[in-house]
C-alpha cells in the first residue's frame, strides 16, 4: 500500500493526530486512518487538512497515494 505524505507534514510542524483532527474537526481515528492510507478523504476533508497544513491538496494527498484495500471473504 502506497501512503500519502500526511505523516511526513504532520512529523515536520511537530503535530500528532489529536492536534491535526482537532484543528479540522475530524475524528483522531479517522485522520490515523488517512495518514496510514486505509480511508479515503472527502474532497471537503482533503481540502480542509491542506488547508490547515499549508499546502496543496496533492502535496498531501498525491494522486495514486491512497489505496483502498478489500477486506477478504
């Protein structure tokens, strides 16, 4: 699984996931969820935490970078 550079920005301004999810009104979970590449965000929410990053959607979000993975049967 390919992961986004969630991780990357949030380890450079020194924020955890409670701060970023705080900050943009998500869910702690959901936001480790994001960073580790096992949810898909919202164009709503990937707009919000680059936003709240300072960066453009696809800095944080790179095309290709989130994949969703099926659960097996």
């Amino acid at each position: 699984m390919r992961r986004n550079t969630l991780s990357r920005l949030l380890a450079t301004r020194g924020w955890t996931d409670g701060e970023l999810a705080s900050r943009v009104a998500l869910d702690r979970a959901h936001v480790n969820q994001l960073k580790n590449g096992r949810a898909l965000p919202t164009v709503a929410t990937a707009l919000v935490i680059a936003d709240a990053l300072g960066v453009a959607v696809d800095a944080v979000f790179p095309p290709g970078s989130v994949v969703r993975r099926r659960r097996p049967r």
